[in-house]
C-alpha cells in the first residue's frame, strides 16, 4: 500500500496536535469550574452557619472566582496560577470570609508539584515562593480572627504539605515509567539491530559458501566439458564417464544452491521441522572432494596427521570451504597436482594445500578473500603465498576439543 504524501501527513499530525490542545483546554477548564463551584458551595455553607465571620457577597465571589479559575491556566504558568489563587485565598481570609480548606491554592499547589519544570523558575525560587505564599496565608488567618493562627499553620502545614508530597510522587512514578517505556524501546531497537547484524553476517557467511560451491562446481564441469569434446571421437567410454561427472557435479551442485537460497529466503524454520536444512559437508567429504578432482584431471593427494576427532559444526564447515576453495584454484591456476595435508593439533587444525604454480596468482578475485574471512571468523588465520616453485596456501584454525 502506498504511503500518504508528506504534506497530508503532515496535516494530520497538526489535526491530532489541535484536538490534544483543545483536550487539555477542556479539562482545565473543567477542574477550574469544580474547584470554583465546591469553593463557592464550601464559602456560603459556613456563610449560613452563622457566626463572627463575614457574610457572602459580591467581593467574597470575586475572591473566589480568582482563588480557583486561574487554574485554568495552570499547564502554562503553574507557580504564576498558585501564587494568585493563594493571594486570593489569604484576602478572603483576612476580610473575614468564612476560613475553610483552601481548596483552589491547594490544587495549584499539587500541580506545581506535578510539574515544575512548566515554570522556568529555579528551584530555590519555587520554595521561596510557596513558604511565603504559606506565611502569608497563615498571618492572613491570623488576622482574620485576631488571634494567632496556630490552627491555620497546622492545617496549611497538612494540606499544603500533603498536595507537595502528593504531586511529587506521581511526577517521580510518571518519571520512572517514561524511563521505564524508553529503556524498553531502546531495548527492543538493539534486539532489532543485533538480529539485523546477524541476518547480514549469515547472509554474508552464505555468499561465500555460494561462491565456494558455485567457483568449484564450474571449474570441475569446465574441465569435464573440455576432455569429453576432446575424447568424443577417440574415447568414446572416457567421453561418456566426463559428461557422467558434469551431470553428478551439476546435480549436487543444483541441490547445494538451492539449499542455500532456501535459507535465505525463509526467515524461521516451521515447526515441525521436516523442512530442516540439512548439515553442510565438513572433513568428512574431503575425499570425495579429492576424487572429483582427480577425475577433472588434478592430482590430488591428501595427508592426514594427528587424532582425527568430531570438530565444532562451524570449524568442520569452514575447513571444508578452504579445502574447496584452494583445490579450486589449484585447479584453475594450478599444474596439474596438488598436496593437501590436514594436521589435527591438541588445540588447533592446520590445513595446507600445496601446488606448483602454472602462473604467479593474482589479486584479483574473492577466493583467498574469502579463505581469509573464513579463517579470521574463527579466530584463526591463513597465509596464501608462492615460494620455491610452489604456491601455499596455509591455515590454521583454534579447536577448543569440543566436538559439540
């Protein structure tokens, strides 16, 4: 499916801004007018009751309406919003409106708990601004009803207290969850990442077996190809044995690719497990890696030293591949023979593969490349270079004895 134009996507991310916006403007507004209402409830319930204080009026509603709507506000301004409700609120005290719970300058509070930073005011000024906004709500009371204000300082030092308490835990759990939700997202964009870096190296790691596989099949059926024409009319039983190599070389080699490829294309295997790659060839089909070589025309002679043991399916892969690849070239740029010695050390195998060289190697190409990758993945190393008439090609691989 097409992705919407940019400029569409653009409008709807500011659309969905726009509702967020007026949302948060509602729900202000809302609190505002409960805080005002219950305050104004609160005033002309103790105005009734009776008593010294002062009755409700229109200066006792417009101290109200002030101690409670700025809070609509309070997402832009909090500590402006506490500081003006808490003013209103220590005026009404000191006219002698009804004393009650200061419900609007204790909501401010709570938010300005909530979210200091909405302030862009330092810390130490937000404390002097809410002790003495404290102090003088408390004198206020005092003078209220001329006395001094020892239960208002104890109320206030509750309320306001509780509503600082109170707002700075929810900010600190909403703090830990961000952090939490943010942790858990970088969490799952390295996963991410390490699965993209494994599905490359695998990817990179079946290029080369393709490379190996694909270079030395083509050598062999190159060879095969050229002494079946050339023996077509003299050895007619040589001639047919050639093209039976071609045809077994193709096949196996058919059958290897598409192995490959399969792996490729199929992220996970099902569950069953019938449709299991197979194992691929290790140590064990040197020999018949010999012998294809020997009827392509190679010489080909392989020594074995030391305790041949189970090797690690990785180790016993890339042994195999080297092998492969440097008969391959010995093959292809080789004179006609090639030693093949594979020593089995107490913590290491050691390849070599020697041939009389027909032309110096070039540098061109990915075959010693890719024995070299091969033997570093590992840990390993390998020396390629020609020397007394021969080329060499040498590795040496760790082996921890573990045949697991």
């Amino acid at each position: 499916m097409a992705s919407r134009p940019v400029s569409q996507q653009l409008r709807m991310r500011g659309v969905r801004s726009l509702w967020a916006e007026r949302r948060a403007v509602a729900l202000d507004g809302a609190i505002a007018a409960v805080v005002f209402a219950l305050s104004l409830a609160m005033l002309a319930g103790r105005a009734d009751a009776g008593g010294d204080t002062r009755g409700l009026d229109a200066l006792g509603v417009s101290l109200v309406a002030v101690a409670s709507l700025p809070l609509v506000a309070r997402r832009r301004e909090p500590l402006a919003v506490f500081a003006v409700t808490a003013a209103a609120s220590a005026a009404m005290n000191a006219l002698g409106y009804p004393q009650g719970p200061p419900l609007g300058p204790t909501v401010a509070l709570y938010f300005l708990a909530l979210s200091p930073e909405r302030t862009r005011a330092p810390r130490w000024l937000i404390g002097v601004v809410v002790t003495g906004m404290f102090l003088v709500h408390a004198a206020a009371a005092g003078v209220g009803e001329d006395t001094f204000p020892t239960v208002p300082l104890l109320f206030g030092t509750v309320v306001w207290g509780g509503a600082l308490v109170l707002g700075d835990r929810v900010r600190l759990r909403r703090h830990r969850i961000v952090q939490l939700e943010e942790r858990a997202r970088r969490a799952e964009r390295e996963a991410e990442r390490e699965r993209r870096l494994a599905a490359a190296e695998e990817r990179t790691r079946i290029a080369r077996d393709l490379h190996d596989s694909a270079g030395h099949a083509i050598n062999v059926i190159l060879v095969q190809a050229g002494a079946a024409r050339l023996l077509s009319k003299q050895d007619p039983e040589r001639s047919q044995a050639a093209l039976e190599t071609i045809e077994e070389v193709a096949r196996e080699t058919i059958g290897e690719i598409d192995q490959l490829v399969r792996a490729l294309r199929d992220d996970e295997l099902p569950d069953d497990g019938r449709a299991a790659v197979e194992p691929p060839l290790g140590l064990a089909a040197v020999e018949a890696l010999a012998e294809r070589h020997r009827a392509a025309g190679l010489a080909v002679e392989v020594r074995v030293r030391g305790w041949r043991r189970p090797l690690s399916p990785g180790l016993d892969q890339a042994a195999y591949r080297i092998l492969q690849e440097a008969l391959t070239n010995a093959a292809r740029h080789g004179d006609g023979g090639a030693d093949v010695d594979i020593a089995y050390g107490p913590r290491s195998l050691e390849l070599t593969v020697t041939n009389p060289p027909a032309a110096p190697p070039t540098e061109g190409g990915h075959g010693i490349v890719g024995m070299r990758e091969r033997a570093e993945l590992l840990g390993g190393s390998l020396e390629a270079e020609a020397g007394d008439g021969v080329f060499r090609v040498r590795a040496r691989l760790p082996d921890a004895g573990d045949g697991a």
